[in-house]
C-alpha cells in the first residue's frame, strides 16, 4: 500500500509495495504521486498508457470517491507487474481531503506475465 497526501506528494509505502514497486521508499521519498505514476509506466490492463488523473489513486485524489482497476506498471527494477489497485480518498471531520491511501496486490490470473 502506499499514502499520497494532501498535496498529491506520495508521502510512503509499507515494505510489500517496496518489494513490487523494487526501491526503498527512502531511495524515492516525497515525488508528486503523478510524477510516481508516470516513473512506473502505469498503463490499462491491455497496455494503454493511463493518465495518471485515470489511476486508482488519480481518480481518489481528483474526484474524492473511491476507485478500483486492473493495471500494469514497470517497476525500477524493469520487471512489469499485473495488479489489482483501489484507492480511497482519506476524509477529515470537516469533510477536507488529507490524502489518499492505495492498496494492491499482484494479480493472481496474470502474476509473472510481462
């Protein structure tokens, strides 16, 4: 899983999404969450190139709803993964976006295709 927060800055992920996205958060730290987006080549689960405003985390962040697809990302170790990703917006009491928080998991069907 990893946070962007409330300025759209990816602001972590946890030691599984470190092992897929294949660097240390500490190596990437705080990078715009489209630039993050684009560094991964996140593209549909046919191969078209994503906007990042159409990514799970795009739509959470832009739209404030929550949001689920099937993607493909090349992480910085090369390898290109199939995931599950769903995004959701991060409210405070007064209804004010903080973030959002993403969850993915590698897809089981398609797991070491490229």
């Amino acid at each position: 899983m990893f946070l962007i927060d409330r300025e759209g800055m990816l602001a972590f992920y946890n030691d599984a999404a470190e092992r897929m996205i294949g660097k240390p958060f500490g190596e990437i730290g705080h990078i715009d969450g489209i630039e993050f987006g684009s560094e991964l080549g996140v593209s549909d689960s046919d191969g078209t190139p994503l906007r990042g405003t159409d990514s799970p985390a795009g739509v959470a962040f832009f739209e404030r709803r929550p949001s689920h697809r099937s993607v493909l990302f090349t992480g910085y170790d090369g390898a290109r993964r199939s995931v599950e990703a769903t995004a959701y917006p991060l409210f405070g009491a007064t209804n004010e976006l903080h973030g959002v928080v993403v969850v993915f998991w590698e897809d089981a069907h398609t797991s070491g295709a490229s």
